[in-house]
C-alpha cells in the first residue's frame, strides 16, 4: 500500500551483432550480449549523484548487485575517497554474473578485485557476500523481460523471492526480483538507491515490489526521469530512493527532467520538501488548477465514462498476424480463395480522420497493405490452396503459439460482429475516436467500441468530445507509456475516460474530420474545446488553456528526450 507526501493527492528478437562503445572505458561491448543480459550501462554522473545520497551517512560497507562497468562501485570509491576515507575500495562490494565485467574492476585501479564477485546475484545468500550486512546497495539491475527471463535465473529469482516472502505475478522482469532480493544483504537503518524501469510505476505485477519498499524504509521516494539514460534504448528510468531499512514508512511519486534535477531532490532535507504540483503514482506531474479543473468536469451533468456509453473490447486476437494478414498480391499467389477473405483494420496509422470509410478499406486492400483475413470455413478446409496455406503455418510452427493452440481448428479465427468505432491502443499523440462506417473488423492493435444504445448523434458526439482537452489530459495521467514515448491505452483504462458530450455536434463533426484528415489534428482540437468545453459546459478561456497546457507539457515528458554522458 502507498500513502503520499504531505500536500499531494493521487489522481485517478535477435538484435544485430554491432558494437558499442562504452566512453568511459574506449572499449566495445557487444550490443546484443548487453541486451541478452539486460545489461544497459550507467552514466557516470547519474551513479555520483545516487552514491552521494546514499553514502551520506557513514562509511558503511557498500554493494552493487550488479556491477556491470564498475559505474557504482567507482562513484562510491571517488565518494568515500572525497570524505576522508582511507582505503575507499575496501569498502566497496560487487556482484556481476558477467565475467567479462572483471576487466573494469582490473582497470579501476581503486576497488579490490576479491571484494567483485562473478555469479549470479539471485542465487547468492547473504553469507555468501563478504561485508554483508551493507550500509548501502545502489546499482542498476538487468532490465530483462519475463520473457527473456528465464530458465536457471527464473528458478532462482523465484526461490530468492519467496525466501523474502513475496509473491511476483509470473510477468516479472528481472529487475523486480533483484530489488527485492537486495533487501536481503541491507543493514539495519541502510540506504538502497537504484534505478529501474517505468514498470515500477505502472505495471500490475509492480504493485508488491512498491509495498514491500513502503513496508520496509521508513521513507521510499521513486523518480521518475525524462531524460532517458542509456545507450541503445527508449526506456524510461525511475530511481528507487529508499532510506531507515527496517521501519514502515511512506512511499512518494516525483518527476524531474534530468540529473540535475534528481540531485537538487536528493540534497534537500528528507529528499525535498512537498512540490507545489500533484504527482500520480505511475509519474505523471501536473499543477493543482488543471488537476482540480478535470476533477470538476468528472461531476458535470454533460460528461459520461466511455464504459457508460460504448463496451469497450480488444480487437481480434490471431496469435499471428503474419500468417493470418495478408495483401491481395500474396494471396493469389497462393491462390486462397476469396471466400476466405475478410477485409481488416490492422494499422493504427490508417485511421486519418474521425470516420473510416468503405473507400478507404478498398483502397488499403487494392494498394498492396496487409488488409486481409484469412478465415477458411470448414467446407473450403480441402481445397488444394487453403490446405497449402495451413501447411505454412504448420510448417513455421504456428499452431503452437499459444493463441493459436486453444483455437481447434488453430487456424479458423473467431470472429464477432463488427464494431460500430474504433478508439486507438497506442498512439504517439493523444488517443483518437473513430466511427467505424467501414462495418470492419480489427485486430487488437486496435481496441473496438460497440454502443450501449444505438442513438443517431451519439457517436459523433463521442468522437468530437475525445478530441477535447480534457480526455487528452486525463489519457495522459492514466495511460501507460511506452518505449519510443508512445501512449498507450489499456481497455479499462479506456472505459474510464470521462467524454464530455455537446448537442448539435454533427456540423462540427463534419468539420473537424476534414481538418483532421488535412493534417490540421491541432486545430481540430482547438475548435472541440471551443465547442464543446467552452460553449456546451461552460469553461472559461482560461481554465481550457490549463488543461492544454498541462496535456501538451504531459505529452512532451512522455517522449525520449536523449542525454549523452559518460558510460559506466
């Protein structure tokens, strides 16, 4: 369970072979290898500024569970060394499964060699570690995904977990198992001080990592930082920002724009006073008038939950798309029968204005675009061409992904009625509403919306409202953010959306289409919040353009914005 600062409320593959170099050693490490460990090195400003927190106290015994460059087990040295400690390396402990890590520490020149440990950090107990128990653990763990996270290092993540007694929905990443297994090798009253991935704000299988911080530190500060950190990847990072190991506390959402700013935090009393902004626990910052602003507009008579006017589904499931989704050019190739065909909506970039037509269906599928399903029914099984096309899939191993393994047969996909819009799942800018004219069906790279009740200016009501400023910024404090800066928006999450609804709205629908498909997606919105936030629920100029403002200023810290420092 979180609680909050005082003074804020909470709102509601293979990769190529190339090479990497790293600045602060001139030597280059394999990209792949660094992905396939999950290995994604620290800049050395960012590990100065989290080993002086986290080393303020005493000079205590110091741990980095997975060392990596040395980037850490350097800082607390350079740290130590700084306040008069004689001897700094002596204190300073590592862990790094990689032995190909040991040549940092050689070239170091200020740690001892027998203090770094090659091994996997989650198959090592405390008593395995000398100078356990620590004052301090800081480092940067594997961001492997559960998916890569597997085999020998999963048996043993789990058994260090459940030695902690935690339990970890089977979606874990790596870093998660490591946090809480660090918790192990901590002193009484010790500091931990690391950085993970955003997951940690929003991912479901996050929430016990959260409690078991708040339920250990007296005080526990996650930070969320915009700037991204590491070489080779869009992933947001958060520092983990733990203090009083052994006591319950509180635990805290902050968001900063970039190093420097983590360490104005981190130097102010009990890691800085309470911000004058409202911060969501999943990192979103936003000042208290547009917060208050949207929290009235969820009470007003004209403003319903998505949920409450459309069900909102996920769209077909093949298991893969490759093989179900064809262009017309590979499917006579083959010669699959058109009465297998069924025409599709599989790209989000295909929605370009608030309806999609029939003529902009055909001419995807007549342009070449992988427009089409295939769905054999059973008595077009036998026919030479179909049997040909199961073949392929057989042959590439198709009817054993999962998906496609609970279906019989694998490959006949169930359908269900076409859905009357279409809302976006990930977008780079905010979500988008549109009317299915089409009668089309999509795949769930796009969610499908069927109305309640079956109402002639409902849906253009809806689609005219989404565009508005306040879905725009409530999408952005609730959705989830993405590699690459892309919001996306989970089915629940999207039933909540609070639409405001105007009457009279098709003129301006017709309007706001063209707009929208002239490339004018800023001025149509523009025009909704007039029509519908000013002149049908009563908002001031003023009061939209904090609404704009904070959604503009929300989308901009979702979007990478890359720093170059020395790696370590």
């Amino acid at each position: 369970m979180t609680s909050q600062s005082t003074g804020q409320s909470l709102i509601d593959t293979h990769l190529l072979g190339t090479q990497s170099l790293s600045p602060s050693h001139g030597e280059n490490i394999s990209v792949d290898s660094r992905r396939l460990l999950g290995s994604f090195y620290t800049p050395d400003k960012l590990a100065i500024v989290l080993a002086e927190w986290a080393l303020e106290c005493d000079e205590g015994h110091v741990l980095d569970p997975s060392f990596g460059a040395c980037a850490f087990l350097n800082a607390a040295t350079k740290v130590l060394s700084e306040r008069g400690v004689p001897d700094p390396g002596r204190l300073v402990f590592g862990v790094d499964v990689d032995p190909r890590c040991l040549k940092y520490v050689h070239s170091s020149g200020n740690l001892e060699k027998e203090n770094c440990i090659v091994r996997d950090f989650l198959t090592l107990s405390p008593d395995e570690i000398p100078g356990t128990p620590f004052r301090a653990v800081l480092g940067n763990p594997p961001y492997l995904r559960h998916h890569w996270f597997n085999g020998n290092a999963r048996e043993a993540g789990r058994e260090a977990i459940c030695s902690a007694g935690v339990e970890l929905s089977e979606t874990a990443s790596a870093w998660a198992y490591f946090l809480i297994h660090a918790l192990s090798f901590l002193a009484e009253d010790g500091r931990l001080a690391m950085l993970v991935p955003e997951a940690i704000l929003q991912a479901d299988y996050a929430a016990p990592v959260r409690n078991i911080l708040a339920s250990n530190f007296a005080q526990v500060l996650l930070v969320y930082i915009h700037d991204r950190m590491f070489e080779g990847t869009d992933e947001a990072v958060v520092a983990v920002i733990a203090s009083g190991f052994g006591k319950s506390g509180n635990l805290r959402v902050e968001a900063v724009e970039q190093i420097e700013d983590l360490a104005s935090i981190l130097s102010s009393p009990e890691c800085g006073p309470a911000a004058p902004y409202l911060t969501t626990e999943k990192g979103r910052c936003i000042d208290a008038a547009p917060a208050e602003i949207l929290g009235e507009l969820g009470h007003h008579a004209d403003v319903s939950k998505l949920a409450e006017l459309a069900e909102v589904k996920i769209g077909l499931v093949t298991g893969a798309n490759k093989h179900f989704i064809r262009n017309i050019e590979n499917l006579e190739q083959l010669g699959v029968p058109r009465e297998t065909w069924i025409k599709i909506v599989s790209r989000t970039r295909w929605l370009t204005g608030l309806d999609f037509t029939r003529e902009e269906l055909e001419e995807l599928v007549n342009s070449g675009e992988r427009a089409v399903l295939v769905r054999p029914e059973a008595e077009l099984e036998d026919n030479p061409n179909v049997l040909r096309w199961i073949r392929e899939g057989t042959n590439a191993g198709i009817q054993e992904r999962y998906k496609c393994a609970n279906r019989d047969p694998w490959f006949r996909i169930a359908l269900r009625p076409a859905p009357d819009a279409f809302a976006t799942c990930t977008r780079m800018g905010p979500p988008l509403l549109v009317l299915n004219r089409a009668n089309a069906l999509c795949t769930n790279a796009i969610h499908a919306l069927y109305w309640h009740h079956k109402d002639d200016s409902l849906p253009s009501a809806v689609a005219v409202g989404f565009l508005t400023s306040a879905v725009r910024l409530w999408s952005e404090l609730h959705g989830r953010r993405y590699g690459g800066g892309v919001l996306k928006m989970e089915p629940s999450t999207l039933g909540h959306v609070p639409v405001p609804l105007a009457k009279g709205v098709k003129p301006t629908f017709e309007e706001l289409n063209l707009l929208i498909r002239e490339g004018r997606e800023d001025d149509a919105r523009a025009i909704a919040d007039d029509f519908v936030l000013r002149d049908a629920l009563g908002l001031s100029k003023k009061d939209i353009g904090r609404l704009q403002q904070a959604g503009e200023r929300l989308m901009f810290l979702r979007r990478p914005a890359r720093r170059v420092d020395g790696r370590g």
